[in-house]
C-alpha cells in the first residue's frame, strides 16, 4: 500500500509544480485539448510517451498495447485513430517501438503465451516473411531490435490503409505518419520511417501477411 499511497503524493507535487510553473496550466487544459500527435506505442513501462518526448498534458493523444499494434480489425486502436484524425485533428501519428521489447522476444521465441498469441500472430508474419534477412543476423539481440524495426514499418503500412488515414488524406496530405524506435539503453529516439503522406510514399510501405 506503501507505493500506491505514494502515488498521491507525487501527484499533488506534480500538481503544485505545473502550477507554479503557469498559474494557468489547468485551466487551459481544462477548456480544451488540441494535442499535435496521435501517439501509438507498446504497453511496456519503460517506454512513456510523454516522458521520453518531454510532452506536457494536452499535447499527444496516446494509444498504447501490448508490442505496438495496429489491428485493422481493433475497434479500439480504430476509435483511438478516428477520434485523432477526424476530430482532434491531429498532425502527426506516430507508431512508436522500443528495443529489447517482450513481444518481439516472444513473437519470436517458441513458447505459448495463451490468449497472447492470438495478439502476436502478425509479429509472427512479419518473422516468417524476413526469415532470411533475420536469420543471417548473428547477434540475436540486434536480431531481435531488427524485427522490432520491421513491425514498426509493418504497423505503419497498415495504419496508412486504415479507412480513417485515407479519408484523411482523400482531402488533404495530413496526417504524417512515421516510425519510431526508442532505445531502453539510452533514453534516445530513432527514425524508422519519415513523413509518410497521401502520396506514393505510402504504397512503398506494404505491410506482409
Ligand atoms: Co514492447
């Protein structure tokens, strides 16, 4: 209980600090959200969004599930998506892995995980499709960060044939998708992929299975 009670003291401090900071904080967010990203990464603790990219409340509207996933078939992931784009009307969507991610490992190793791996069955795709390239990698921790770039490009090409993207992009070339992966080693961001829009750019990104 000890922790948990701890969570209502670091929010209170957190509170008091936002608001010594601006006086007004609250009261801005309170009227509106206008938040620039839709953000869509791994469930995993080490990796949290508006931590790791020094965001404030009101800035990225997140969804989050286990190995950062875009179902087309998740009406959550697909509300989350409608609500962002078409309402909130975000500029960016970001799909955000992380290395040393427990669903790649598992998606990759042998054991069964249950009702997991139903959830992991397009990591598996990708895995046996990149089976070549994958296989003559030696060091299987880089191995697997490799297949975790290949599910962020893989999960942005889906999301980029989501009804909700392509409406978007029917009337105008917003929003950007990208790729991101975040390093647990060092706290740091890399590019996967850039600035996917409306254009030919999107058709390069074929997702597998
Ligand atoms: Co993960």
């Amino acid at each position: 209980m000890q922790r948990y009670k701890r969570i209502f003291e670091n929010n209170d401090a957190w509170a008091r600090t936002m608001l010594a900071e601006d006086p007004e904080f609250f009261h801005k967010t309170e009227a509106r959200q206008e938040p620039h990203f839709l953000w869509i990464g791994c469930s995993d603790s080490r990796v949290p969004a508006e931590q790791l990219a020094g965001a404030v409340p009101g800035d990225i509207f997140v969804h989050r599930n286990i190995g950062n996933q875009v179902w087309a078939t998740d009406l959550n992931l697909l509300s989350v998506l409608h609500y962002a784009v078409h309402v909130l009307d975000v500029k960016h969507v970001i799909v955000c892995g992380h290395t040393r991610c427990g669903a790649i490992k598992a998606a990759y190793g042998q054991h069964a995980f249950g009702i997991l791996d139903h959830w992991l069955s397009d990591l598996r795709t990708v895995i046996r499709h990149h089976h070549e390239e994958l296989e003559a990698i030696e060091d299987e921790s880089q191995r697997l960060d490799r297949i975790g770039e290949l599910n962020v490009l893989q999960q942005v090409g889906i999301l980029a044939r989501t009804p909700t993207i392509l409406d978007a992009w029917a009337r105008g070339r917003r929003p950007l998708l990208h790729g991101l992966v975040y390093d647990v080693s060092d706290g740091h961001l890399r590019s996967v992929v850039e600035a996917i829009d409306g254009t030919d750019k999107a058709a390069q990104l074929l997702p597998v299975g």
